[in-house]
C-alpha cells in the first residue's frame, strides 16, 4: 500500500514540476512578446534605434579577451610574431609599434634562414629585433606582446639558460635606460605582427635585412581593421 502512495505522490510531484516549468516558460514567452509589441509599436526609426542599442549593449557585454588592447598613455606597444612553414621551407619574422591611440607608428619585417630555425626560434628572433628596433627608435616606454606562451614563460620565469637569444632578450627588457615589459597575447589578437611575418617570407622578399613599414602595406589592412582601427 505504501508503494502506491509513493508511486501516487511521486506522479504528483513530477505532474508540479512539469507544471511550473510550462508555466514559467509561458511567463518568458509573454514577456518577450510584451518586448517586442512595445518596441514595434514605435515610430520605425526609434524602432530600429532601440533594437540597435539592445543588440549593441549585448555585444558590449560579452567578455572576449582575443582582441587587441591599446596600451596606456605614455606608452607605446609593439605586437610581434615569427613564421615558419615547411613546404616551401621558409622563415621570417615581423612586428607592428603602436600608440595609445591605436595609430599606427611603425613596423618591421625580417627574412630568416629557415635552415636554422624551428616554429619557438622564429618567435625569439620576433622579440629580440623587435626590442632592438623600437630601443634603435628611442622608445622610452613599450609592451611587447608575442603570442607563444611557452617562449614568454621561458624569458620572463627568471631560470637560468644559455640559450642566446633569451639571454639577450633579457638584457634589453631590464636595460635602464628605458621601460619594457613582456606579456603574452592570444595569436587572434596578434594578428598585425602575423601577416608582417607571412610578407618576410615572400619569396621576393630581400633575405636578412630589416625592412621598416611607416605605413601599413597592403597586406595588413584587414588586421588593422580587425583590431578596430
């Protein structure tokens, strides 16, 4: 007997929670509809104002930390990458310096020895001209952002290496005689520095020397957009 009237009250209950789910999705549905009539009730253009503002307020709050920040004022930064593909086997590396206000100040590309580099020595090469560029340009203060996580790890965790490159790249960001910090950067938000790399490896591309853009060549503009600019 007990069993029924387990079986009859747990019917009950599921027949209540079935119920209160219908209805509150009922009370959403109503309240969207109740939305939507006041809204379409307005003269088309405030119509089409407010359903712009709401999409856009939406939008605004979305957290999304794949996209390029500007740095602070007084303070300029320089997105860099390095590029290496096997078939055609081919190097190079490239960066962009901006400044708070997102414009473009300079940028630089470099094609390397594929020979002698692997995808983490490419990025090294990317950070180490890239800090005695913007140094040779009198930066005083700058943020170089890479997007290899392991290689900023490895230059910023303090260990001891002999690897070469690091060990100079660590020299020019504690130099004294300006301000120079390494961050990491998600590669969707790197992708300025990305295409001035892909252009060092053109194959018409001059081998070995810096090339200086002092404004964005043609194959970075979309980036730029992208960044917001």
């Amino acid at each position: 007997m007990s069993g029924r009237n387990d079986k009859r009250e747990g019917e009950e209950e599921g027949w209540e929670s079935t119920f209160l789910k219908v209805a509150c999705a009922a009370a959403a549905a109503a309240t969207v509809a109740g939305g939507l009539y006041a809204l379409f009730k307005q003269p088309e253009p405030e119509a089409a104002q407010a359903l712009t503002g709401t999409v856009t307020a939406q939008i605004a709050q979305r957290p999304n930390k794949e996209v390029w920040t500007k740095p602070r004022r007084g303070w300029l930064k320089l997105n860099v990458d390095g590029s290496l593909l096997p078939d055609p086997l081919s190097a190079g590396c490239g960066g962009v310096l901006r400044d708070s206000s997102g414009k473009w100040i300079s940028g630089f590309a470099v094609k390397l020895e594929p020979r002698r580099h692997y995808p983490d020595e490419t990025e090294k090469e990317a950070i180490f001209r890239g800090l005695r560029w913007a140094r040779g340009r009198r930066v005083k203060k700058v943020v170089v952002e890479s997007d290899n996580r392991g290689i900023v790890n490895l230059v910023k965790n303090g260990s001891r290496t002999i690897n070469p490159l690091i060990c100079q790249i660590r020299d020019l960001l504690s130099s004294g005689d300006w301000k120079a910090k390494l961050s990491w950067i998600p590669g969707n938000a790197n992708g300025v520095a990305d295409k001035l790399a892909d252009i060092a490896r053109e194959p018409d591309y001059p081998p070995f020397q810096l090339r200086e853009f002092d404004s964005p060549p043609d194959g970075v503009r979309y980036a730029l957009m992208a960044d917001g600019q």
